[in-house]
C-alpha cells in the first residue's frame, strides 16, 4: 500500500493552482512537495504544477529538504525577469513546503510562505512550522487586529535574500524543522486546508485518523471548502484546498 495520498479541492477559485509532487532517489530518500499558487490564472497553475516537481526531484536528490528549497529558489531568484518590475509581476510565484523522508534519518521540512506541516502523533496534532505573512510580522495585541495573514511575506519566485527578509519582515526567506524518525503521519496543507478547520475551531487530530490516507485526504480536502462555505453560505469564497498525507515509519 503507497505510504502516502493527495487530494484537492478546486473551492470557489477560478483554477486549481496548488500543486503537490513525490519523488523517491534510488537510494531510497523521498521529498513531498507541497506549493500553493499565488493568483488563478492558467499561467500560474501550469507554473505551479511544474515547479512543484522541480522542488520534489532537488530536495530528494540532495537528501534534505532544506537544501533542495534552496536550490530552487535561487535557480528562480536568478531569472533576469524577477529583478524587473514590470515583468516580475507575471511570473509564477508560490508558497511552497518540501519534506524529506530518509532510512533511518530524520524528516527534514523547510517552506517559505504559509502552507503548513503538521505531526499527528499519539492522537495531536502538532503545527511544525510558522507562516510566513504579515500577521506573524505584526501578531493581534491590545485590541489590534494585527497584519494580514493573506499577505505572505516569502514566497518561492522571490528575489530576496535571507538577510533581506530579516530586514524587511523579520525573518529568513527560507525557514526549517527537523522531525526525530517517526512512526508518525505528516499533513502538508495549503491555508485553503487548514485555515477553515482553524477559524471554526476544529481539532485536526480526529480528520487525520483513519486506516486509509486517499480517504483521509480527500475527506479533509473537501471538509476544508465546506467548512470555507459554512462560514458565509450567502457569499462564499472558499479557497483552493490541497492536502499531502504521508505515513512515516519508524526505520
């Protein structure tokens, strides 16, 4: 049985423009790729779909997620068209996470931007990483609504530097997390997944169990939108929802 399943939501958008892609080397590393596409175009879903795969084949090929991230972000930092205002604009950008499962190694994870990865281990659900959007720049206090978290402060297609991010926002263009070898179940989500979940107050535990993950993932894709939609069901706007589900094993 495939120790992993995807699944999506298209949600109220225009086209699905989150994307996720495996890879597995010989020797046995595999990378879960997990990007969510800024904006709803066609350009952008075909863009997001083949960087994904790029990202998935780097970070299993050099064995460490964190690696890979950025060798892909420099190869797309580097294009001469994102230095320019005016042509910067119409090149695909993404919020992307990659997962590194190795044979008796930790999991390394690393992401720029908002999609998430979570650890469901002795029934808790557990968020490994940290968004990377305005509301983390400026966090609710004293009755403040805090910054937006539909504004994502890093993003694969961006040009700048750790340290220029650190300056500009207050932290690194690429973050990461390492995770002690399992048995546990690993969710990357895009914030069309868990954003809906989060703002009805739902634990996500109980939407991670179950024997089979194709039917895990797609009840918690599809949960996400409904869940989007119940929250307004006069005027909905759920967003892309797109779920990677991995069962890692002990050794």
């Amino acid at each position: 049985m495939r120790p992993y399943a995807t699944a999506q939501n298209l949600g109220d958008r225009s086209h699905q423009c989150d994307a996720t892609a495996v890879f597995t080397t010989l020797d046995g590393a595999t990378a879960y790729a997990l990007l969510d596409g800024i904006g709803s175009t066609t350009t952008i879903q075909k863009w997001t779909q083949t960087a994904a795969r790029r990202l998935a084949r780097a970070a299993a090929r050099h064995g460490d997620a964190e690696a890979g991230l950025r060798a892909v972000y420099g190869q797309y930092a580097a294009e001469p068209d994102r230095a320019d205002p005016f042509y910067r604009e119409d090149l695909g950008t993404a919020a992307a996470i990659v997962a590194v499962v190795t044979p008796g190694k930790p999991t390394t994870i690393a992401w720029c931007g908002d999609s998430r990865a979570y650890a469901l281990t002795d029934g808790t659900a557990t968020c490994l990483t940290r968004d990377h959007n305005l509301r983390r720049v400026f966090p609710p206090r004293d009755g403040f609504r805090g910054g937006s978290r539909n504004r994502i402060t890093s993003y694969l297609g961006a040009t700048y530097t750790d340290a220029e991010a650190m300056d500009a926002v207050n932290h690194p263009a690429i973050e990461t997390h390492t995770l002690q070898c399992g048995p546990v179940r690993l969710l990357l989500a895009s914030d069309g997944a868990y954003e809906p979940y989060e703002d009805a107050g739902h634990a996500l535990a109980p939407l991670l169990d179950g024997t089979s993950l194709r039917t895990v993932a797609r009840r918690f894709a599809d949960g996400a939108v409904k869940a989007s939609r119940d929250t307004n069901p006069s005027d909905p706007h759920a967003d892309n929802s797109t779920v990677l589900i991995a069962d890692i094993p002990s050794a």
